[in-house]
C-alpha cells in the first residue's frame, strides 16, 4: 500500500511502497551430527536472561535446519555461550525547540533516548573435543523517539511508514513507541542470537524493505519489485536518466541498492552473491552521500556490511581450508605409470 509524502524538501512527489526480501545467508562452520547440547552461562543475578537466551537460541537453530536436536548431554556438538555484558540504563529524556510554521513560536518538544547493549562470546565443539567455530558478537540499541511515540531516526521512508501504520491502525508497539525493559531485552537477545546462528546453519530471514516510488521509470520498477523481476526492475532505475537534484535522485539510487541486494541473496554461488551486494553497497553508499538527511538509508547499509563481512569470512575460511589440504595432498605420493622391472 503506497502513501503519499507530506511536504518534503524534494521536487518529485516522492511515494513508498514495501516489499520482502528473502535474506539468505550460508552457514561459515559445518555443525557435526544432528544433535546439539546448549549451555549458556552468564554473571550473577542474570538467570532469567540466560534462561531466555538459551530457549531463543535452540528454537533458531531448528528454525532454520530442522534437521538439528537439542539434547541436554551426549550430542554430537556443544555450543557453549557465555554473555559477557548485558546493559540496559533507564531510558534520558531531553527536551528542544519545536518546527514552527508561523510567527507564534512551537512548544518544545520531549524526546525519550533509549539505550542497551548486549556481548556473548561462544565456542562449538565437536563430540571429540574439537573446536568448530568460535567468535565475541554484540548487539546495541539506541534510539530516539519524540512525544508521539515516532523514532526521529527514521528518515523520509521511516517516517511514511511510521505514519501509515499509524493511520491503518496496524502498528506494532514496539515499532512506534519507545521499547518496554522486556521489549528491549528481547531485541538484543534476538540480535546477538541472530549473529550466532547465521555462523552455524544456512539461515533464511523475510526482511521487509521500502521502495521510494515517482514517476515513469521509477514506479514501473517498483512495480516489477513488486512482482519479483528485480533484474528488470535493475534496468528501469539504472536506464533512466538521475533526476536533477541529488537530494531527489538519492531515492533512485537507494532503489538501485534495493535491486542489487535481492538479486545477492537470490544468486547460485557465493562470488555472485558477493558481487551483487557489494553493487548494492555502493549504490546505498551513493544515496547516502546525495542525501545526508535521509537516515532511513543507514539500515540498508549496515544490513549490506553485515552480509558482506559474512561472505568475506566464508571465503577467508575455504582459502584456508585449501591451504591446510595442500600439504596432505602433497604427502601422498603420485602412482607411476612405469611397470617394475622382474
């Protein structure tokens, strides 16, 4: 469902549209065996915390490789976690100056910060002793949210699709308000459990993503987004000329980022993948540079870094595979064709 923007610093009457990227990422460590035993440890007074990482923690790994059990001794793989660090201050408040649209000057206005942070270590080990993969994740939550409840992080898009939530009635509480203790705790649990499991199994996530829409060429490829033809969606933005202003032509691009970034996750082998992202992150780089203001373009391009900084490690892992196989397959010695003499 499309909305139209309000007034904006832009010519063109910039629309939003959502559409799902399935988001697909290969596992870096192969889990030996189908069965798992989980420990989770953390500091004193955090057993609620531990008991809840734990259970997220087994049902991802399920989620998302139905082949695996969880076993509580005996399994052919321990994962072991340990959270290092768990804050989550009382949200700030602070009050500035309000948009004025006239001579009488605008109430201030209260903004609500809220803050969290969230480190694991972990280590999975193989029946025999073995280590398989091991890594410190962090997760970090920090946003700003005004009187109404709105994030003041979200740019043009995010503030469309706060808006039209909030008139379809369809929003979330945790999307447009400033999160609850036990709302924030689980946004950091799932975050840093999220990390962990993309490590371990082959993970698929559905992440929902705005289009900016406009005239001609820039809602036909909307339109074929919509439809899942995102190669020609990628010729609609990328055949058409850039918009005049860099501020308005920054949504093209963004689109162009979107385009690439499907067709990443979508490719057959890890080198396309990687290829299409990294087109993706430079184009969101690009939008980013032409409109500075537009904080809902941030997202996209950390979600693009996370996902080439994994490939680049599932790559970094096969080349060192390669090289410790060299010197085994090397001691073996090569079976001559020559016949013995009697």
């Amino acid at each position: 469902m499309a909305a139209t923007a309000g007034a904006q610093s832009f010519g063109l009457p910039l629309m939003k549209s959502k559409t799902t990227l399935q988001r697909k990422l290969p596992a870096l460590v192969q889990l030996p065996g189908t069965t798992v035993t989980i420990v989770v440890t953390g500091h004193a007074g955090t057993s609620e915390l531990v008991q809840d990482f734990k259970s997220m923690l087994g049902s991802e790994l399920l989620k998302n490789d139905p082949r695996l059990s969880i076993e509580d001794r005996g399994a052919d793989s321990t994962l072991t976690c340990q959270i290092t660090e768990f804050v989550h201050p009382a949200p700030t408040t602070s009050q500035r100056p309000g948009i004025s649209n006239g001579k009488t000057p605008a109430p201030p206005v209260t903004y609500t910060r809220v803050t969290g942070m969230m480190r694991v270590s972990f280590q999975a080990r193989a029946k025999g002793g073995g280590t398989v993969g091991s890594d410190n994740v962090a997760a970090k939550y920090d946003e700003e949210f005004d009187t109404s409840g709105n994030k003041t992080s979200g740019g043009v898009l995010g503030a469309m699709k706060n808006g039209v939530k909030r008139i379809k009635g369809g929003a979330k509480t945790d999307e447009l308000n400033p999160p609850t203790d036990s709302e924030l705790k689980t946004k950091l649990l799932d975050s840093v459990i999220q990390q962990i499991v993309t490590q371990l199994v082959n993970t698929r996530e559905m992440v929902e993503v705005q289009l900016a829409k406009g005239k001609g060429a820039m809602d036909q490829g909307v339109k074929d987004a919509e439809a899942g033809l995102w190669s020609r969606a990628l010729e609609e933005w990328t055949s058409m000329p850039a918009l005049p202003k860099p501020v308005d032509d920054a949504y093209r691009l963004y689109d162009v980022g979107v385009a690439y970034e499907a067709m990443g996750y979508a490719a057959d082998d890890d080198k396309a993948a990687m290829k299409f992202l990294d087109q993706a992150s430079i184009n969101y780089g690009k939008a980013i540079d032409s409109n500075p203001a537009e904080k809902y373009f941030l997202a996209p391009q950390k979600r693009i870094e996370t996902a080439l900084a994994h490939y680049e490690k599932l790559e970094q892992q096969k080349k060192s595979a390669a090289v410790a196989a060299a010197p085994a397959a090397a001691s073996v010695p090569a079976r001559s064709g020559r016949k013995s003499p009697k």
